[in-house]
C-alpha cells in the first residue's frame, strides 16, 4: 500500500482529535505481526476502527453525530425495514473489566467500568493493547459497557443498488410506513416562497396537534437535505422554512423524482448507523443499530 491507498484527509481529521484529546498509543510488536494487525490495534486506542472502503484503508471512529447522511424509506427500499428490540436478559454484561499497562509502573493493571445499577455478576474482559493511561482505559471500558447498554435495537432492509453509497458506520435516518412514525411519499411540485417553500406530496400527511413538524428530502445521490420545520397548508401541501440547496426533481423522467420523509421532529425518523453493507446481484442487503447520544 502507498500514500494513496490511504484515506489521508480521514485520517488528518482523526488526527486532530487524537491530538487534542491526548489519546496515544504505545506498544511493542513482535515479528510476527502483520501490518493490518497492528494498524487495527493502534486505531483501537483512538476508538476507531480499521476498514477496507472501495480500496482504500479508511479508519472509522464511533463517535457524536449530528448530521444525518444517506436517508432510506419504502420508496426506495426493495423490503420493507425489520426493527427488532435486544431485550435485557439476566445472561447479558453488567460491567466492562479493561486490563491494560500503566505508564508509571509497567505493570498489567484492570480497571472497573460500571453504569448505575451494574453488580458486576457477569463482566465482559477487554484487553486495551497500546493504552497506558488508566483514565483513558477506563474511557475504553465504558465506550464499550454503553454500547452493550444502549444499543439495543437492530434494523434490516433491502434496497437496489441505493446503499452503496453507505458506508461500515454511516449515520442515517430510516423510515418505515408504521403509523406514528415518518410518512414518506414523492414531491409532486415545489414553489418558492418568501422564506422558504411550499412543498406539493404524492401521499397525505397525518398532522399531531401540539407536536412540531419536519420534513426532509432526498438529495439525487441519496444525501439528507434537512429536515426543516414544517407548516400545514392542506393534507397533501406544506411550507418549510429553510434553504434547499439542490434543484428537486417533480417531474416524470429517467431521473427519480425526489423523495420526502415528514413527520413530528420526535419521531420522523429512525436515527441508525449502518453496522453492514451486502449486495446481492441487483439488490443490497442493510442492516444497522439505532444511534443513541
């Protein structure tokens, strides 16, 4: 691999955080590791992972997200979107024991890493390879007893080949045609007006009294524009405040018309990070796990 076989603008960006953050990692390899192994285990100590996106080496970092990317309703999914709740079992972890090598002694040390309520009967091991900071072990610890805490809920859809545009983490918003969730449908027409727009839909929209409104649309590369706050005009129109920064398409053509996703600013969509990617011939197997601040 050379310089360009490397995400080098992801990784400048990770860079800066690691370095502000102070997070280092230190380590010794034997001659038998591998250049994947220890690149995995260096971004490890930075919460990253290592992946292989379109021929590259690109590191993914978990981290806070607040700008959704790619958007994925019926309208442009193949099967409908399973959700599946992970129920709590009296089998699951209730505590993170991380093992690591302290700077000031060099001696193997384990840390506890505990939410409200763990007793700690049935702890998940980790081993923090190049950390040597006991708070930054501990951060490790608990990175991972939240994730097995909050992020319980599972979604798998199909689409054609729309979800390659997705990559392993990418921070998405799902819908379904559940009642009191997103509604998706097509924009019909869109004229502009002072302030924003008034948006013109192939489906009428189910308005809760006393809840705010969104709505968002779908960019020609499957992008999220949005969402904005959202008025009532009738069933079928309603004006948005903000700036659309694309030309959406209405008419019928070789080009898809764009796709809309309204519903109350609470519940207008399914907030996701997509943990897989499958093509399957034409069509594109998904699956993800809800995002939880």
């Amino acid at each position: 691999y050379g310089a360009e076989d490397l995400d080098g603008d992801e990784l400048e960006r990770l860079g800066a955080i690691w370095d502000a953050r102070g997070d280092l990692f230190d380590f010794v390899f034997s001659d038998q590791a591998t250049v994947r192994d220890a690149l995995a285990m260096a971004l490890r100590a930075g919460y990253s992972e290592l992946t292989i996106d379109d021929g590259r080496i690109r590191p993914v970092r978990d981290e806070l997200r607040s700008t959704f990317e790619h958007i994925y309703t019926p309208q442009n999914m193949t099967a409908p979107l399973t959700r599946q709740f992970v129920s709590y079992d009296p089998d699951d972890h209730d505590g993170v024991d991380v093992e690591y090598v302290d700077a000031d002694s060099w001696t193997t040390q384990v840390i506890e890493c505990r939410l409200p309520g763990d007793v700690g009967i049935r702890v998940r091991k980790i081993e923090a390879e190049g950390v040597t900071d006991r708070t930054r072990a501990w951060r490790t610890g608990m990175r991972q007893r939240r994730i097995d805490a909050y992020r319980r809920k599972r979604y798998s859809f199909s689409t054609e080949w729309d979800a390659l545009n997705s990559r392993y983490l990418s921070y998405c918003a799902l819908a379904d045609d559940v009642p009191g969730y997103g509604q998706s449908s097509i924009l019909r027409a869109i004229a502009n007006v002072s302030g924003g727009y008034v948006l013109t839909l192939s489906e009428p929209m189910t308005w809760s009294a006393g809840s705010s409104h969104v709505i968002g649309l779908r960019r020609p590369d499957g992008t999220l524009c949005g969402p904005f706050p959202a008025t009532r005009i009738d069933d079928y129109r309603a004006a948005i405040a903000g700036a659309i920064d694309f030309d959406p398409i209405t008419a019928t053509s070789s080009t898809e018309q764009t796709h809309v996703l309204f519903g109350t600013s609470e519940r207008w969509s399914y907030p996701a990070l997509i943990t897989e990617i499958a093509p399957q011939g034409d069509s594109v197997d998904v699956t993800a796990a809800n995002y939880d601040v």
